[in-house]
C-alpha cells in the first residue's frame, strides 16, 4: 500500500469513530446510560493513535511537501471533532441532576444535528475526493446545520437559566451544551479543509 493511501485509509477510519463516538453521546445523554461514555473516551484514544501514526507516514514523505500542511491539518481538524465528543461526554458525566437535558427536544436536536454532521463527512470522505462538486453541496449543508446548532445551543441556554441548579451542576450543564454546539463548529472546520485539500490534489 502506498503511503498516500494509507494515510487516507486512517483518515477514512478516524472519520467512522468520530459517527460512532456521537452516536454513543447522543445515546447516553437521551437514555440517561452513563456507562456509554467510556467507550466514548476509548474511541477518542484510538483518534488519538491514528492519529500519530498518520503524522508519522506523512513525516516520512507521504504526498509532496507543498501538500503536507493540508492534510496534517485535516488530520489534525477530524482528531478535533472526537476530542469534543469526548469533552462534551466528560461534563456530561460531572453532572448529577440531568433530568433537564434527557428531556428537553432543543438538547435532543442539538445531539441528532452533531450525528447527522458526523455522518456527512464519515460516509462521503472518498466521494468527496472524486467529486469535489459534491463536496460544494455538502459543505453547504453542513453550514446550514451548523446555523440551526448555534440557534438551538441559544435556546437552551435561555432554558437553564431558571433552573434551579447549585453552581457545579449548572456549570457543567453549561459547558456541555457548549461542548456538543462546539462539535457542529468543528465539523464545519473540517470541511472547510477538506475543500482546501481537494482544490490543491
């Protein structure tokens, strides 16, 4: 395998962790399970060695030097998003009264929203290389997304205000919406360099 290709390849599998990373968040916040989150953190260490090893092959000459930056840093933007999903699953696991955010539709959206931007970029990562206008399409759809995220995390935040939560329970709940609004951010980073890496093969 040529490394070019294997650094794909891990990027490839980097993107299906980061699905399935949210998908386990969306599933322990909306069923209460914080049992899930360790896996969480698991998938976020095997980001984590994929991600190394990726810097590595192309530190050794994968791709040609102009092109290096590029991909390091879409590396670097897909090792982001599980780096949030794992954060966002840490404040979640800090937080004692959660009775709020299993019930609340805006968090319910917020978190279907992170699922349907993850799997966006995991599903369409090669397609997105042979067909940069589908790439275009994607990238708008995901600024959309990521729009509608920033609205709702607003909502919800005006929600909790009346709540009456002691300081580190509200402190937490607060960095957690932050945390799974960061995730439609960072999404839409990474898909801005992925546009950059496609303009420049």
């Amino acid at each position: 395998m040529k490394a070019e290709e294997k650094v794909f390849e891990n990027i490839e599998q980097m993107l299906k962790l980061t699905l399935l990373a949210c998908e386990l968040l969306q599933k322990a916040v909306i069923e209460g399970d914080k049992s899930l989150l360790d896996e969480i953190s698991r998938i976020e260490r095997d980001g984590d060695d994929l991600r190394r090893e990726t810097a590595r092959v192309i530190y050794k000459g994968a791709f040609l030097p102009y092109l290096r930056s590029n991909i390091l840093r879409l590396v670097e933007d897909v090792d982001d998003i599980l780096n949030t999903i794992d954060k966002a699953g840490e404040y979640y696991r800090k937080i004692r009264n959660f009775d709020f955010l299993r019930s609340s539709p805006e968090i319910a959206r917020l978190l279907e929203l992170d699922v349907l931007l993850c799997k966006i970029i995991s599903k369409n990562f090669i397609e997105f290389f042979r067909d940069p206008e589908k790439l275009k399409e994607a990238a708008i759809v995901v600024r959309m997304l990521e729009k509608e995220a920033d609205m709702l995390k607003h909502s919800v935040l005006e929600l909790i205000t009346p709540l009456k939560l002691d300081f580190w329970d509200g402190l937490f709940t607060f960095n957690f919406i932050e945390s799974i609004e960061e995730i439609s951010d960072v999404v839409e980073d990474t898909i801005d360099t992925f546009q950059v890496v496609v303009l420049s093969l």
